[in-house]
C-alpha cells in the first residue's frame, strides 16, 4: 500500500526535522510522538478513521479543535497538557507550509487555534535556611548518603534542569581550575557553569570512592541507583523529597510543595539578590530569552519591598514639590476652570 502524503509528512518530521534541523531533545520529540499517537487513535476510535486512510485534507481546523475538546473532556487533560499537544500540531503545520504549501489557508487555520490561557503559579523557591537544613541531612558515612549529598548539592550549585543533572557524565565534570560542569540543555545547547571549590572537593571525594576517575570511566552517568543504571526523573523527585520531609519534623517553614525544580529557583533568586544582573543569570540558567529570566524579579518581594521603600524615603526628603506646579500656574489654573 502507498502511503498517505500525512504518514510520509510525520515520518519526515519526526525523525529528520525534529531531531536534524531543529536539534530538539529525544525527550521534546517523544512528547510530539506521543500527541500524533493520541490523535490517531481519537480518529480510529471517534472518527472510525485508520492510520493508513488519513490525508493532510481531511485534518482542518474543525477535526482539532474537536480532538482539543476531547482531550479536556474525556481524557481531563489540564490546561498545560492541551496547550503541549497543541503545539506539537503547530509546530508540525509551519513544517508543511514549507513542504507541502498547496494547502496554506488549511494550515494558517490550524495555526490560529489559540492556547488556552494559564494563571503562572506562584515560584516555589527556599530560603538559605531551609536549603542548609535539606542539604544536612544526606548521610555522609554511607554510600548512598553521599551520592544524595553531591546530588542535591549539584542540583542546588549548578542551577541544573533535572534532565540536565540526570544526563551528566563523568567527563562533564572538570576540578582543575578553571573547575566547571558542563550541562546539555533544551535544543541540545551546552553551557559550562563554574564550580566552587567547596564543590569541587566534594565531587573530588565521590568520584574517588565510586572509582571515576580512571579516563575509561569518561562516558559513565555521574549519578547512578543502586542498581548501578543511570537516574531517572522520579529517582531525582524521591531523594529529594526524602530529605525534604525529614527537614518538615524541625523546620515549620517548609510547609510549600518542593520538586527537583524548586532547587533551580531557589539558585536564580539567591543569585538575585546578592546583586548579580539579570544578564548573568540568564546565561547562567540558560534560557535563551531574558524576559524568562525576569519572572525572578518579579517574583521577589524583598527586592520590591526595597525599591518601595527606596521611592517612598525620596518623596520625605524634598524630592517632590509640596505643592503642584499647576496650582501656581494661574493662567493654567483659569483655563482648567474655565474648560
């Protein structure tokens, strides 16, 4: 059987653009999988459409929008799981007005299916004492303990994703001067983040104990279970959270919910407010735009409070006319009470 210009499009997109033009990460391209594979079984199952007899013609703006609808109805998909499988269909339609151009307007269509608007939550971030009272609590004489110690001290140290984090092998790491970590991010794009010494001898000392340092042992995951198989995502959630309810019993201030990310915001405010601009944060987290590195100064209520502070002790001390320039201005006067 020939297959259809929709089957051979996908193909091409998924495993050539995707991965060979736009650089994605494995883990972008199997979410934008999984959409497509979502979507063909709403077409066989509501549709009574088979993968194999599914042209580009038939998929419009009407048949999305209704498969948007069932994905918020029946499979109760949040807001944010619609708006990521909506922008796997956009991404693939810009894909066909280069390839495929004969059917524009369907595409431009599609294209203007809008994402539903999400209220951001609050940034969930530690204060020092908090973060101090987590980062005690690994035990230190044993195997285990350690590895949870250079782990969440990394996370924390690095500002990492925890894909980032998870994705590290040993020769990511350099302890000679200048000491670095090199993280692969969103897009594949590398950065290298300076170690402090601090840091430096503690992933020394796990490196000795786990026998990493030989040069053969370069292409080895930095943090494995104890299995001796690379980390998983949930892996990072649960030795985090481990500690973070140990350090609830004496610390009332950890009351918020806590992830792996929490540890990243938590090193861009600290960086914040210890005066560093919000250039060096952006490149220190990696994010391409700083506009999404503003979402720190906005979110830090000490830092307003100041700038408050700051413009309220201007306005005591004579900076400000006490009385308005317009009122001594009689012809201006006249002419407001006049009009």
């Amino acid at each position: 059987m020939k297959p259809t210009d929709f089957a051979a499009h996908l193909t091409a997109f998924l495993t050539n653009y995707l991965a060979g033009q736009r650089n994605l990460s494995p883990n972008t391209i199997k979410s934008y999988r999984d959409t497509f594979v979502l979507f063909l079984r709403y077409c066989r199952d509501k549709r009574n459409w088979y993968p194999e007899s599914i042209m580009l013609k038939k998929i419009d703006q009407a048949l999305l929008l209704s498969f948007l609808e069932y994905l918020e109805k029946e499979r109760q998909s949040s807001f944010r799981t619609r708006n990521q499988r909506l922008a796997a269909f956009h991404s693939f339609f810009r894909y066909l007005q280069i390839e495929a151009p004969e059917c524009m307007m369907q595409y431009q269509q599609i294209l203007a299916i809008p994402f539903q608007r999400i209220e951001r939550p609050a940034l969930q971030y530690l204060a020092p004492d908090d973060l101090a009272a987590i980062l005690a609590l690994p035990d230190m004489t044993s195997r285990l303990g350690k590895r949870d110690a250079v782990l969440l001290s990394l996370l924390y140290d690095s500002g990492a994703r925890v894909q980032e984090l998870i994705d590290l092998c040993v020769q990511d790491i350099r302890l000679e001067a200048p000491a670095y970590v090199r993280l692969t991010g969103k897009g594949r794009k590398t950065r290298l983040v300076p170690l402090m010494q601090a840091m430096v001898q503690l992933i020394s000392g796990y490196l000795h104990e786990h026998k990493l340092l030989a040069p053969e042992s370069g292409h080895r995951p930095l943090f494995t279970n104890r299995f001796g198989r690379k980390l998983s995502r949930s892996g990072v959630r649960y030795i985090l959270l481990k500690y973070v309810e140990q350090a609830r019993a004496n610390v009332p201030g950890l009351n918020s919910p806590i992830s792996p990310h929490s540890l990243r915001h938590t090193k861009a405010m600290h960086l914040l407010e210890t005066g560093n601009p919000l250039v060096v944060i952006r490149d220190f987290l990696g994010h391409v735009d700083i506009s999404t590195t503003e979402v720190y100064a906005r979110a830090n209520m000490d830092m307003k409070r100041k700038a408050l502070e700051k413009s309220h002790s201007l306005t005591h001390e004579g900076a400000l006319p006490t009385t308005p320039l317009w009122l001594k201005d009689g012809k201006l006067l006249q002419w407001l009470q006049e009009l």
